[in-house]
C-alpha cells in the first residue's frame, strides 16, 4: 500500500502541552509506516529542533500572535490582513506535497486550512485544545468548521465539545496520553539536593507557561495563606516565560514579596526533568480554564494528588479520575482550603493518589495514539 502523506499544522514553536501532543502523533503515524508525515510549524525552537531529532521533514510558516481569550477589533484586521499571506502559502505547499490529509492541531491555523483543503478538496481534521470564551470567534469557527473538507473535530474533553454543537456530527472526543515509563521509577535525589528539601517538606508544584490565563497569581495567594498552617511548605512553579508575559511575570514576583513567604516561593523556568519535580510533591495545581490539563494526568501518573478549577476540562479530568478535588475558578481562599483538606488528611490523600495512578495508566500514548490513527484511518477511507 502506498504512503499517504499526512501534513500536521502546528502555531507554536516551543514544546508546550498541545505541541508534544502533535509530535505523540507524528510519532505514532511514522510507527505504523504507512504514512509520511510532514509539519508546518511559524518558526524554528524546541519543536523543530524535535522534529529533526525525530527525522521529520517541516516547512516554515510564521503567524502572528493574537489575543488569547476575548478577540479585540485590531485582531479582527490583523487576522484578514494575515489571512491572504497565509492561505495562499499553504496552498503552495500543499500542492508541493501532494498532501492526502490536513491535520490541524489547534485553532488558530484552523479557518485557513479548511479554506485551504476546500479548495484542493483534502479532508481536515482539526484537534481541539482549548476552551472558546469569545462568541463571535465561536460562531466564526462554528461555520468553517461546518465546511465539507473538514472530516472530524477531535475535542481533548467533553466539556470543550459542547463550546461548538453545530460540529456536533463531526466530533469525537479524545483525552490525551502521557508515557507511563518517564513517571515510574523516578530519581528525585538531584532535585532534593537541588533545592534542599528535607523529608518534612510539603512542596505544592504547578507546571504551565506563565501567562495570566493560567491563573498563577491565585495559586501565591492561596500558598501563602496555606503557608501559615503549614510553615514547612513550599511553592514550586514550573514553567517557561514567554516574551509578551514578561509584564505578568514581574507582577507575580512582586505578589511573592508581598506574600511573606517569598524565601519559600521558587519560580523553576522551563524543566526538562518534571518527572523528578512531581515526586517530590505533596500535590499538583493548576488554575487556569484548561481544555485538558496533561500536567495534572502527569501528576497522576506519580501519585500524587491534583486539584484545579470547578471548570472546563480540569473539572472534567478530576470528576472522571476521582484523583483530586477541585475549588471555585479565581477564589485564591478556595483553593487554600482545598489545599490544606487534602494535606491534614492522609486516608483522603491516599485514596486520591491510587485513583490518579490509575486512571493515568488508562491514557497512555499508545492508548491515545491508536485511537487518533483509528480517526484518521476513518477519515481517508471515507
């Protein structure tokens, strides 16, 4: 059987969440070698230096960055004014590829490469990552993603599907998966001497991009209420600063200083070595509205608890693993309470501890790869 040739379309050059689930998936497809798959990515850093790690073939992109929740008019004009640039470039290499299958991973390429693959008649498949929070966007995405060309929309959580129920005959829904094997067996002792953490210790760890939507200003306000209970504990925030966050990082570290708990505080960067950091661990937060949290599924791979918001696909991820608890979206006294419940009581956070572990062993990446192969599959065979 001849090679199908899969294009992945990627908008973001780094290797956050949603860029190494692209690369599980480019990965997946190479195994089976029945497919070739080529990316376009907007430029080259972690994800291309991955992607030739991994031998995959790319093609260069750029697209601008636009608001990340509410769309203001100016990303309106810049997103038509991007729109001809962009659509007749991948048009050409679409053509130059002979491309059999668009698969977007993401929304903000996706208008483009459905009016692209309407136009050559190429199925779509757009993998849906985030929450919609802005109406008119919603809609917008709503009408393209109604287009014949796209095939399949596949939702990271239940709770993102129904932001757009005019795809509801096209969609399906897909929880991400981790590598079990980089959470077992797990060396922390360079990251105990690292940072010198004795066995009292409570370290309370969130990981994700600093950015304002992942809510960590919450997370300080809550630990330093958490820390007059528990003077032992710390607050461990993993994660890169991207350039245009530079203004909210500096606000967080100001709300450290403030917090009376500063020396207690660590802001870790960007970590190549998170398996050591969650299991040193007492428990794993996230904030922010996520479409599906893999920081929390990782942190259920080591066993240990995880808490987030009451909404979006966080809640859903909790509710379905019973690996955690979740506290009121924003509400830094929520989430301090949460904290310390699960801290004084050891029969509850061990139950949640076992219940993470095995839902986590339940979405690993060959149980989500084969189920995206099995979508696509699907989909080429009409």
């Amino acid at each position: 059987m001849a090679q199908k040739n899969i294009l992945i379309w990627e908008v973001l050059p780094f290797l956050g969440g949603g860029q190494r689930v692209s690369l599980q998936i480019g990965l997946a497809l190479q195994k089976t070698g029945n497919y070739n798959v080529e990316y376009v990515i907007p430029g080259d850093g972690d994800l291309s230096d991955a992607l030739r790690s991994h031998g995959f073939r790319y093609h260069i992109l750029p697209v601008n960055n636009y608001s990340l929740v509410t769309k203001n008019i100016f990303d309106y004009f810049k997103f038509a004014f991007d729109s001809f640039r962009t659509v007749g470039a991948f048009y050409g290499i679409l053509r130059k590829s002979r491309v059999d299958l668009i698969y977007i991973n993401g929304s903000r390429a996706f208008i483009w490469g459905a009016i692209a693959g309407q136009l050559l008649s190429i199925p779509v498949i757009w993998h849906i990552h985030n929450p919609f929070r802005d109406k008119f966007v919603t809609r917008l995405l709503g009408w393209f993603g109604s287009l014949p060309a796209v095939k399949k929309t596949i939702f990271v959580s239940y709770d993102i599907s129904k932001t757009l129920p005019r795809l509801h005959s096209k969609a399906v829904v897909i929880y991400n998966g981790i590598d079990i094997s980089r959470f077992t067996g797990v060396n922390d002792a360079g990251i105990r001497k690292e940072f010198d953490i004795k066995l009292a210790d409570k370290i309370i760890t969130s990981i994700g991009i600093i950015q304002p939507e992942k809510h960590q200003d919450t997370i300080i306000r809550a630990f330093a209420m958490v820390v007059k209970k528990y003077p032992d504990a710390r607050l461990f925030l993993a994660g890169r600063t991207r350039k245009e966050y530079i203004a909210y990082m500096n606000e967080l570290s100001r709300l450290a200083e403030a917090s009376g708990a500063v020396e207690k505080i660590k802001f870790l960067g960007e970590r190549s070595d998170i398996p050591a950091i969650l299991k040193v661990s007492a428990l794993s937060v996230v904030a922010g509205q996520e479409g599906f949290s893999l920081a929390l599924l990782e942190s259920g791979a080591v066993g240990i608890p995880v808490i987030g918001p009451d909404i979006s696909g966080a809640a859903e991820l909790i509710a379905q693993s019973n690996g955690g608890e979740t506290f009121r979206y924003k509400d830094h006294i929520s989430l301090s309470d949460t904290i310390v419940k699960i801290l004084q009581d050891p029969v509850l956070f061990q139950t949640y501890a076992q219940n993470g572990l095995r839902f986590a062993k339940l979405h690993t990446t060959e149980i989500f790869s084969e189920k995206i192969i099995h979508e696509i599959e699907r989909v080429l065979n009409g």
